[in-house]
C-alpha cells in the first residue's frame, strides 16, 4: 500500500516531505524528553569506562541479551553488528553467512536512518535505543526489512534484505585454484572470513583449512593465497593451529595481562604446505587474524600484502557478570573488561599499529576511520621481548617485488584509480556546508554523482581477470538451501573473485616471488 501514498505533483511530494519530517522530529522529541533511567545510567557509566580503553563497555540487560545472541550466531535478523554512534545506528561489521553479508548492499561504516516492515511506514530511528533497533530489525524468517541507509559517500539508499537465520556453512572456508589470464601458473587461493569454531562446532577455521592446504598440495601447485581481508578474527585456538600449518613448531603469539605472561605454542611438528605463501590483509582483518599474519611475517613465512595497516585490536576482553557481585536478584547487567593484550613473537604488539603489509596495495576504503588508532582512547602501541623462534630462509627481495608491484598498480585500470577515489570521498566526509536552497541542493547532489561515476568505475564491474576453480567446500558437497541457491551463492564467489583486482595482483607478485625463489636456487 506505500506506493499509492506517493503524490504525484512536485508541491504534493514537498508537502508529504514536510509532514513526514515534522512527524520524525516530534518522534524524535518525544524519546529524548522520556529518558529511561537505567539508559542514563548505562550512559554515564560507558562514559567513564570508555575513558579506559573503546572496549570496556558496560552491557544493560538488553543489550547483554542481545551481545549473546550475536556471539552465538543464531538470530533471525539481517546478520549484522550495531552500535550507537552519536544520534544514530552505525554498522559496525557484518556476520558471515548472515542476510546481509549474503545480500552485499550493507557495508561496515553505513548509518541506519530508519527501520520500515515489509508494506509499512519508514520509522526514523535516530536517537532511538539500540535494543528498540535491534527489536525492529528482527522477525521471523524470510520477512523483508527495509533499511534506509546513508553511505559514507554521503549517498542515502533503500536496502530491502530478506530476514534469515545466519547460516553458518556460508562462513566457512572457501578454496579455488586461481589462475591469471595469460599466465603459465595456477596457484592455490584459501578464502577465510573468520576463526569459527569452539566447543561443540562441527567446523574450526583450522581443520577446514587445514583439509583445503592438504588438497592444494597434492596438486603440487607452485603458492597459496591466504584471504584474510575483512577477517574479523575469533577463537584464538584456532588462529594458533592454523599459524602451525604452515611452520614446523614453534610459539605463535605471547599475551599479558594481570600480571602473568603466556605463550601460546603450535606443537604439533610438520607443515601441510611448505611452499611460497603469500597473506591478503585490509583494515578490517581484525584479532585473531592479525595474529596469525603477523606470526606468519615474523617467522619470514608469508609474505603479506594488503592495502595497508591492519585493523590493529591486540587486546583481549571478559564478560563480569555483576549480578554475580551484587547478589541474585538485581539484574544488572554485564561489564565487558579489557584484561590482556597480544604480543606478536617478536615482542610488537599487534595493538594500535596492526600489522603493516610487506607489500602496500591501494586501499579502497581510505576515506574510512574505521582502524583502532581512530577510537578514541585507544591503548598504545607496546612491546615487550621477543621470543626465539626459526626463521624460514627467505628467496626473494621484498624491495625487489614491491617496486615490480608498484609499477603494474600504476598501470592497472581499476587500482591505479582507488587512490583517487578515496581521496574524493575522503573530501565529502569533510565537507560540512550544505546548500539550503532545493534547487542548488539538487544540482549539487548530481554533481557529486557524477564526479564520483567519473574518478572510477566500479571495481567489481569489470571483466574477469582470472580463471578460477572452486575446490570442493570442506563440508562436503553443497548442500542446497531451501531456495536452492547455494550453488548460485559458490557462483557468485567464483564470479567476483574473477574479477577482483587485488587478488589479480597478489598473483602476480606470487609469480615475481617463485621466479626470484627459483633464480636464488633455493627452491623448497
């Protein structure tokens, strides 16, 4: 029934704008003039926790509720994580293998403006409580939400994302032998979108990559690509076995904390590939991934390439039940504290500074603040003594490599744009002045379109650079969905991977490393 709403003459759809406004703003009015007492008390107290470090949070009852639904991945709900940012929603990350992830329109950085069910009124939901959000964006299974966003291009757009559960098997481990158009080689590529696992699961990060190593050796192919872009970590247990598959035996990473010092060791001897490596980072490999590639670099046996400095969280949190202090009864909540942090083998943090690529490729998401360095009151960069650890001979000359990189990124017509790109949007992030009038309003919106459509197309759109095989997934065939679109999703990988720039470039640094590996005479 939305549609027949709409008027039809300029005046009547500046009327209807006006109305519906002055409807937002008295919504808007009448929750900021009817606080609840626990919000403002949960308000104050982040206000002073967030003095210590971003992470130590107070959780009310709700949003405990809602913290341990997201841990546990099994929400009907569009499969992202949220928080209050300022006056409004923002999306903070997304689940892989939830509804949004699948759908692709909703990215790490959006703002939610407002919340409409399916043939419903939009509901603004600034200034809205982040449970009442939650509450809206859930329902049953296969229900459409539609989410009105705003892009940190400053674009606003309509998202309709059908409710799901979170199907976990989309998050697991992908693998596909990759070959780039031209090429005499084809290499191994290991797709990994976070460390699952844990008591009870069926599946670990470790174990199924662990079973794609073991497939792509038996191919006897010359590298593997370890994806690790967009690798919000997870099971530390699992980023340690999964470091052990690819070095001999050794410590992976050092924690501290409270007093005490540990270091968390791969002891199982023997590797299940030990040729060239090399590992795909972005600002948003997170935790357990950047322990794993920074163990990787600093035992020489990766080389890592990526679009600059990892996201850099090196600090490791528990959940205090403080309805355990207080007595039962009191339901008040849970304190998320801050009590360790990680240590690489090396004895550098992977905290603040992450870990910083062997081999920088342009970064699409520049004109994002979305690093731990950009939190406010983020812990610093620290370290503390190294421990001793076998170093893997290395073959080739990083300078070498990065300048050979660095002049095909020049030439390519997708990466030697990002630069531009990001510096464009990065521009609009900071332009505060709006014009008023309707119509200057208008041309400045296309202008801004325009601009945009010119510094680049899109990266995705272009044609495929590569011909990729996808291995069979680790949990066996394919089980089809109930909408039967679970090839179409592998499809869908196997497309996009085709045609991604980065991965085409990772490539070809993989040849410059097995060609200067094979000169150097130290072929393993």
């Amino acid at each position: 029934g939305a549609i027949a709403e709409i008027p039809t003459t300029p005046e009547g759809r500046e009327a209807k704008a006006r109305a519906d406004l002055a409807d937002t703003y008295a919504a808007r009015f009448a929750r900021l003039a009817k606080p609840d007492p626990l919000d403002a008390a949960s308000e104050l107290i982040n206000a002073v926790t967030a003095a210590f470090d971003p992470h130590t949070t107070y959780l009310p009852p709700a949003d405990e509720a809602n913290f341990d639904i997201a841990m546990s991945g099994s929400l009907e709900g569009i499969g992202a994580v949220l928080r209050e940012d300022d006056h409004f929603i923002r999306v903070v990350e997304l689940v892989p293998g939830g509804a949004s992830w699948r759908h692709g329109g909703l990215d790490p950085g959006d703002l939610i403006l407002a919340v409409a069910q399916q043939g419903e009124k939009a509901v603004d939901v600034a200034d809205m409580r982040i449970d009442e959000v939650v509450a809206m964006i859930r329902g049953k299974k296969g229900t459409v939400v539609t989410l009105s966003v705003q892009k940190p291009t400053g674009d606003v757009v309509q998202l309709s994302i059908t409710r799901d559960v979170v199907e976990i098997e989309d998050a697991y481990a992908r693998g596909a032998t990759v070959k780039r158009k031209g090429a005499k080689r084809a290499y191994g590529y290991i797709y990994l979108p976070s460390f699952y696992g844990g008591q009870g699961a069926t599946h670990s990060a470790a174990a199924d990559v662990k079973k794609l190593l073991a497939e792509l050796a038996e191919q006897h192919l010359a590298g593997v690509i370890l994806d690790l872009r967009s690798n919000g970590g997870g099971i530390l247990g699992d980023a340690v076995d999964l470091t052990g598959l690819l070095i001999d035996k050794g410590p992976v990473v050092q924690t501290e904390g409270e007093g005490e010092h540990d270091v968390l060791d791969d002891e199982d001897p023997g590797t299940t590939f030990d040729g060239p490596v090399i590992v795909m980072v972005d600002r948003f490999t997170a935790s357990a991934s950047e322990i794993v590639s920074g163990a990787l670099q600093d035992y020489q046996r990766a080389l890592i390439v990526g679009t600059g400095p990892t996201h850099g969280k090196g600090t490791v949190q528990v959940l205090a039940d403080l309805d355990r202090v207080a007595g039962r009864g009191s339901n008040l909540g849970v304190l998320k504290l801050t009590f360790q942090q990680y240590f690489r083998v090396s004895g550098a943090s992977t905290q603040w500074k992450g870990v910083v690529p062997d081999i920088v490729l342009p970064d699409p998401a520049a004109h994002v603040d979305s690093r731990e360095r950009d939190l406010p009151n983020s812990i610093p960069w620290s370290e503390i003594d190294g421990v001793k650890h076998d170093v893997w001979p290395r073959t080739y000359k990083i300078e070498d490599l990065a300048a050979k990189s660095a002049a095909r990124v020049a030439k390519d017509e997708v990466l030697s744009k990002v630069a531009e790109r990001s510096a464009l949007l990065k521009k609009r992030l900071d332009e505060t002045k709006v014009p008023l009038q309707k119509d200057a309003w208008e041309k400045r919106r296309q202008q801004r379109r325009d601009e945009l459509t010119a510094a680049i197309p899109d990266p995705a759109a272009g044609p495929a650079r590569m011909v990729v095989t996808v291995l069979d997934q680790p949990e066996g065939k394919a089980k089809p969905s109930a909408d039967g679109k679970i090839d179409d999703r592998v499809t869908r990988w196997r497309d996009a991977l085709a045609r991604d720039a980065w991965v085409d470039e990772a490539l070809a640094v993989m040849d410059d490393l097995v060609a200067a590996s094979a000169t150097s005479g130290h072929s393993r």
